[in-house]
C-alpha cells in the first residue's frame, strides 16, 4: 500500500488505481464537468408568461410589482400590474430579500401550489420515463418533449417534488445499479457497462460524486483504504481529524482522545488507520482559525459519502455565515424541500465531518441548540465562541492545548 502526505491542496486529478481489483483503470480522471442548469426565462418570456397566465412557467418565477409592493405567481388572477412596475425573480427568497412580500391570492411559496394535478402526472411520467432508459442519455429538451412540458418549468418543478434534478435522478439510478452489480459479484469492467455508463471514466466521474471513494475501494467494503488522524485538545474538548488521500472524511469532538479514536476505528474496521499528529497540524490549524473567525471556512478538501439528498443539506450547511443560525425548516427550503425538516435533521445527525460542515449552526424554531451529536452543551458553547469571535464579544481562541497525545 503506498502512502500519502497530507495536504491542504491535494492534486487536481485523483487517483483510482488499486491493486486489488481485476480490472485495469484509468491512472487518473480529472474533476467531472456540472452539466449547465436550463437557461432561465428572460423578462420578454416572463412577461409573456404572466400576460397569459401560462401555467407551464408557474415555479419557473415570481413577478414583484414596485407599486404594490406584493411578488406573485405567473398565473395570479389579480389585475395585471403595468411592466414599468414589474420586476423578476427566479425565487420567492430573492423577492422577500428586496422587501416584498407574498401575494395572498395566490400563494407562490405554498408548497406543490403551482403543480396541479396536470403538472404533478407529467413529474410521475417524467420519472417513469428516466426510470425506463437508466442506460441512455436523456437530455432536459429530450425529457420535456416527451412530457410536454417548458424545460425550466420542468427542471424546477422536477427537482422541487423528487429532491433531484433529472440529471442527477438519472445519475444517482445508474449508481444504485452500478452498485447492486458490484455487490452481486460482478467485476469492475462489467458492472460499469451493466448500469449504462458507456466509459469507465464516465463511471469514475460519477462515482466521485457518488459514492465517496473509487468504485474497487467500495467493492471490497472500503478495505485497502488507508487514513490518518490527528487528536488536538480544544476549548470545546478533544478535536479528532482523519482523512484518506482524496480529503478529510471525519471531523468529531469527545472528552477523550481514547474514546473519538475507538470511534473511528469503529466507523472505518476495514481502514488501514494511522494516527500521525504532526503531519495532521494543519488540518487541525484550518478547523481552529475557522473557529476563532479568521476564515470564512475551513480550506480543506473533503472525502464524504452520502445520499444526494445529505450532500444538499450539507452544502447548504456549509453556506450558512459564520456566526449565524439557522432553522431545521429553513435549511429544508433553502434547498427547495419546504416541508422536509425532520429529513434535514436526520441529515445533520449524520454529518461526519463537524466543523466543516457546520452542523451545530442548526438550531430549533425557538433557537434552542439541541440535537447535537456532542451533546447540546457542547453546540451551545460553539454558536458562543463563534458570536464572541465575531466582535460581539471577547475574543478566545478555540484552541485549549498545543496539538498531541493526551498527557
């Protein structure tokens, strides 16, 4: 097993050789292209839009009326408002952001509102469709004409009721296949084409999104993985980070350096684990001046594993300003799934990387920092080291001990 050297900026390309599997891959794949979202409707097509109350654009926009002082939906029947008066919006958030407020007749944030019976068949349809064709390329134009839908309209509305975007429902299909293979035995080379991936570097670009680590490494249950960690003593207790060679995968807090490494030997029993605090100083540096206010957020690449649906939340997470909150719910709505509060807490309870993920910025309605898997103490302690680091208050460092072994 070779080693590797830890890294704030590991090389833009990640390797996926491993001598354990059958198959030959590629030496290294660079990072996988986003595909481009669906261009927005422009004001012409807006206006348009709300002239004729077209449902199709219902989700795709929110109009705001400077006279009125109100933001409603395409299809709002009130009395048409003069252009001169009216501005665009592609959500609700951005409206409320520049000081207007929801129309009362017709609702643009209820949920599913602007979806009517019509609207949700042709998302069950969609589905079905993408669901029927996992091993074809399926382009938004493509699915919209097949449904008879407006391709934004179709991307939002789509990504709003499935929690994914085609796209990534698509992706995270051939995944769910891809992984089915490999756990029934199939090697590398076959499941790859089985799913309806047609390269295996179109494979390898998908899983690095996908899956948390290169398709051979989950075949054998993550054995062969090697990591190293580092222990830190803290104000808020023991600080441990571990990373594998593509990013930092585990960020806990404890009351004893003995009982956070137990535990990450328990979340990783396959792993090569190596402990090696020197070498770990500077990603534990990265997470304390983070804490202390001195950078926006902790500049480290990260190794995660989780559904698309925690991967949102998390990105959400790590949006969130330092010393700031927010709620379970409107971490739900900021990634278009208002309603999915308790989804958004099970999420944050199995965020492994805490701090750079900052999960503990998630509070309750009230404000009351529970639900903290250190313990809700521990989240109220953070949220006021952060306010106090800010400027509203003393500043303290983060950092309780210099960096080593319990004494």
């Amino acid at each position: 097993m070779s080693t590797f050297r830890w890294s704030l900026f590991p090389d833009p390309t990640i390797i996926l050789s491993d001598p354990n599997t059958r198959d030959t891959m590629p030496t290294a794949v660079t990072a996988p292209t986003v595909p481009s979202a669906p261009t927005a409707p422009t004001p012409d097509e807006s206006w348009a839009a709300v002239v004729a109350r077209d449902p199709a654009y219902d989700g795709a926009f929110v109009y705001a009326v400077h006279t009125t002082g109100i933001y409603c939906r395409p299809t709002c029947p009130s009395r048409r408002p003069h252009r001169e008066n009216v501005r665009f919006y592609p959500r609700p958030d951005a409206a409320e952001r520049d000081g207007f407020r929801e129309c009362k007749r017709c609702r643009p944030r209820r949920p599913d509102a602007s979806e009517g019976a019509a609207a949700a068949a042709r998302i069950r349809r969609a589905v079905a469709y993408l669901d029927a064709h996992v091993d074809e390329r399926v382009t938004l134009a493509d699915l919209a004409r097949e449904v008879g839908a407006n391709p934004y309209h179709l991307q939002r509305a789509f990504t709003r009721r499935v929690g994914l975007s085609p796209t990534r429902y698509q992706l995270a299909r051939r995944l769910e296949r891809f992984k089915h293979r490999l756990q029934g035995g199939d090697t590398v080379s076959r499941a790859t084409y089985e799913a309806g991936f047609g390269s295996s570097s179109s494979l390898y670009a998908a899983a690095d999104a996908g899956l948390g680590m290169t398709p051979a490494a989950y075949r054998h249950g993550g054995r062969g993985v090697q990591l190293r960690y580092a222990v830190s003593n803290t104000a808020f207790g023991w600080l441990l980070v571990a990373a594998t060679a593509r990013g930092v995968c585990a960020v806990s807090l404890g009351d004893s350096a003995e009982g956070l490494e137990a535990e990450l030997r328990g979340e990783f029993p396959r792993a090569e684990v190596e402990r090696d605090d020197d070498a770990g100083a500077p990603w534990v540096a990265a997470i304390v001046e983070h804490l202390d206010g001195l950078t926006e957020r902790p500049a480290l690449p990260l190794d995660l594993a989780g559904t698309e649906f925690q991967m949102r939340v998390w990105r959400a997470l790590r949006e969130i300003p330092f010393a700031s909150t927010r709620s379970y719910a409107s971490v739900a709505e900021a990634i278009g799934q208002p309603g999915a509060a308790r989804a958004v807490a099970r999420a944050c309870a199995t965020n492994r990387v805490a701090l750079v993920v900052p999960c503990h910025r998630v509070v309750r309605e009230d404000g009351a920092p529970s639900g903290y898997r250190w313990g809700a103490e521990r989240k109220r302690r953070l949220l006021e080291h952060e306010r106090a680091a800010s400027g509203l208050g003393a500043r303290h460092s983060a950092l309780g001990t210099a960096p080593g072994r319990p004494g």
